[in-house]
C-alpha cells in the first residue's frame, strides 16, 4: 500500500500510482481550467481508463494517449471513438461493465454507473456507450472512481465485492450526485477514504467539500480533499 498514491489533475481528472503502473482516470487536462500547468503534459503513463465520453471527461484522452504511448480502456463504444480520434488500435482494449482485465499486476475493472454519455465531434455528437465506474486493485489496495454517476442501490454491491480503500466521489450537484448523496455512496461502498471529485470547476458546480465532509463525519466515514496538483499516499 505505501506504493500507492492518487495525484489529482482537477475535475474528475487524477492520476494513480497502483502495482507499478501509472493509471490516469479521465484525464482532462487542456481546458480544464483546474488543471495545473504543470499537470498539461503526462510523458510517463501506462494506460487510460475513461467512464464515459463527455468532454470533461474524455475530451483530451486522444491526445494524452498518443503524448505518453499509454493504453487506453474503455466501453467498446468509446474505445472505437478514440481508435478514431487517432490513438493506434493496438492500444485501444475495449472493455464493457461487469467486465476485467489486467496491466501487469493491476486488475482494472468497470461497474456500472448511471449518467449519460456522448462525445464530441467534428460532424455532430456520437453515442459513446453506457457511462461506468472504475476499479483499480493489485496487491491489497483498490480505487473506486465512481465516474459521473447519480445514487443507486447496487453501490452497495461494489462495497461487498470490492470494498475500495479509496473512493473517489462525484459531489457537484446538477449533473451527478451532491454532498448528501455522495456521502451515503461513501457509506455503502465501505471505503476507508472518500475524496471529492466533479466539483469547482464551474459555478453549476454548487456541491462543496464542506459540505461533504460535514456528511461524512455522520456517517462515519473518513473525507479527504486533495487540491489540484496534489499529491497523495495512501
């Protein structure tokens, strides 16, 4: 576990450090206007995993992929998107929800998740498959980025099976679950950690740390924050 750390990029954006690999979780990194410059360019990655196609999202995966020579999974929808956004198909692993496959010691794995997803492109928005969650695990530690995602029941599933160290939370509100919310998935997904993700980077965005954290403590569940650019052992 003391080789294990998540680096937050901003948004839902952060980069994690798992069995040796440099796995980055929706790296939206050019136009995110929480994004540290120093965090624009990532030369050294192993592999993407992307929840869903929205531009916050998944917007500037293309161009993080063919940068840094990273793999990148995805929804078989999505995996074809960025197959044509240029990143080389021997690099693309199509994956769907319910399913796994592993980089060296990492298991990555995608739950389901419950959100709308399209992409963006230069003839009109596509279908870009179902929106999901990720599971990252290898040797006794495991991340949930739940993606963007709204409160549901079978988060209690992904608790019995998976029991996350560490979650990361979607809490802004309008387009995915708020503080209240977030804080109950936090609970039935039985980490150790919850850390806000999907938060101040637009004034929609109206969920606070405060907020979640207030929550948490109710329910007994430990809330961390992490600035963007930080970094974080776990």
């Amino acid at each position: 576990m003391a080789n294990s750390s998540i680096t937050y990029a901003g948004h839902s954006a952060v980069i994690v450090e798992i069995g040796g690999k440099r796995i980055a979780i929706d790296p939206w990194l050019k136009g995110n206007p929480l994004c540290p410059d120093s965090m624009q360019h990532i030369q050294q990655l192993d592999l993407i995993v992307l929840t869903h196609g929205h531009a916050d999202h998944a917007s500037d995966a293309a161009r993080v992929a063919k940068e840094s020579g990273a793999q990148l999974a995805a929804t078989y929808e999505l995996a074809m998107i960025m197959g044509a956004q240029g990143v080389p198909q021997e690099k693309l692993i199509p994956m769907n929800k319910g399913g796994a496959t592993t980089i060296g010691d990492v298991t990555i794995r995608l739950t389901n998740a419950f959100h709308s997803s399209s992409f963006d492109t230069e003839n009109g928005t596509v279908y870009a498959g179902e929106a999901c969650g990720v599971i990252l695990s290898a040797k006794g530690f495991s991340v949930y980025h739940a993606g963007d995602t709204c409160l549901f029941s079978d988060l209690k599933l992904i608790g019995e099976m998976h029991k996350p160290d560490v979650a990361l939370l979607p809490i802004g509100d309008l387009f995915t679950m708020g503080p209240r919310e977030a804080a109950v998935a936090a609970s039935w997904v039985q980490c150790r950690v919850a850390v806000p993700i999907h938060y101040k980077t637009f004034g929609l965005l109206t969920g606070t740390y405060d907020e979640f954290s207030r929550e948490c403590a109710t329910l007994g569940v430990e809330a961390t924050e992490l600035a963007p650019g930080e970094k974080r052992d776990f």
